[in-house]
C-alpha cells in the first residue's frame, strides 16, 4: 500500500499527471506538504489528472513536522525519492508494505532538512548526461517498480474510469 506525497511542486502539468499515475498504480492517500494556504486544483490541474483527484484521499500538511507526526502514528515508512549520494538505487529497494513515497519540487528538489527525517532514500538510476528526470516521470518509475511484485494486480479495469 502506497501514498504519494508532493512537496511543494508548483507546475499544475507535473501535479495532474502525478495524480493520474498515482491512481493507475493502485495509490491510496494523495499529500499534499508544505503547501500555506492549502493546495487547490485549478483547471489545468484537472486536465492532466483527467479529474482523478476525486477518487484520490487527498490531505495536506503545512509543516512537514506535521506530515511525519502523522505518517508515524499510521505507521507508514517515509521514502524520500531523490539523488542524493548516499540514496539506494531503486531496483535494489525492496518498499516496506506501507510506504509514503516523497517527490520534490520542479527546481530545488527536496529540502535537505525533509531528507533527514525520511526512512529511506531512493534514486532512479540515470545513465546520460542529465542532472535530473522530469518529477512526474520519476513518479511514475518509482509507482511502476513500487508494484512490480504485487500479486495482487489486476488487469486494467477500463470500465472503472474512462481514459484516453
Ligand atoms: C526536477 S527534480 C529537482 C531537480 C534538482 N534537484 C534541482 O536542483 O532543481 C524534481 C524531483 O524529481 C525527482 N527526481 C528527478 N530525477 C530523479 C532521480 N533520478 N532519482 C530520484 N528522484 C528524482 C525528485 O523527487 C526531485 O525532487
């Protein structure tokens, strides 16, 4: 079981496809944090979620402080996704059952002081010369691998959400 948690993205784009992917790989809780006042979904947001949001649990936390409080009480394992030095490659990472998976904002990343508090770091291995991959696509990686030794997926369900 997964949560996805943003923190502080900015481009609608990367949060409505995030959403999309979120709800395609099996998502449960969608987080928003770091967001004063509240996140809300514009238009465009729901362009490129394809409105997905509704099916999503959605919750936001201003203070990450808050967000780890509540990730403990409900016994759910933070990991970071991010490059850092000392992050595990994501094919040798086996998830915890409950996991929160942590993706940073468009320019800046994650907040070393965030970093510090999760329980894993993970990085999507790169090979060309890139400093890094677009969020809403490291997102998908990261929920592809997260389910690939689920036995417990399903086929597709295509008359669940109409999708194009
Ligand atoms: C575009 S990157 C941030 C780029 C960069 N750190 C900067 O200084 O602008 C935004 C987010 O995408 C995710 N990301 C991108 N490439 C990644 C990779 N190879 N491994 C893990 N996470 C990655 C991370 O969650 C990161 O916080």
């Amino acid at each position: 079981m997964f949560y996805t948690v943003l923190h502080q993205l900015v481009d609608p784009r990367n949060i409505g496809m995030i959403i999309r992917s979120h709800v395609a790989f099996g998502g449960k809780g969608f987080i928003f944090s770091g967001y004063d006042p509240p996140y809300k979904f514009s238009k465009k947001n729901k362009a490129y979620s394809r409105s997905l949001e509704k099916h999503c649990i959605a919750q936001q936390f201003a203070k990450s402080d808050d967000l780890f409080e509540w990730l403990k009480n409900e016994d759910i394992k933070s990991v970071a996704i991010e490059i850092t030095k000392e992050a595990v490659l994501l094919p040798e990472f086996v998830f915890p059952e409950k996991c929160a998976i942590i993706f940073g904002k468009e320019s800046g990343g994650l907040p070393d002081e965030l970093i510090e508090k999760c329980d894993y770091v993970v990085k999507i291995p790169q090979f060309g010369n890139i400093g890094s991959m677009n969020v809403a696509i490291s997102a998908s990686i990261v929920m592809y691998e997260l389910n690939r030794n689920n036995k417990d997926i399903k086929d597709v369900d295509n008359k669940m959400y109409s999708y194009s």
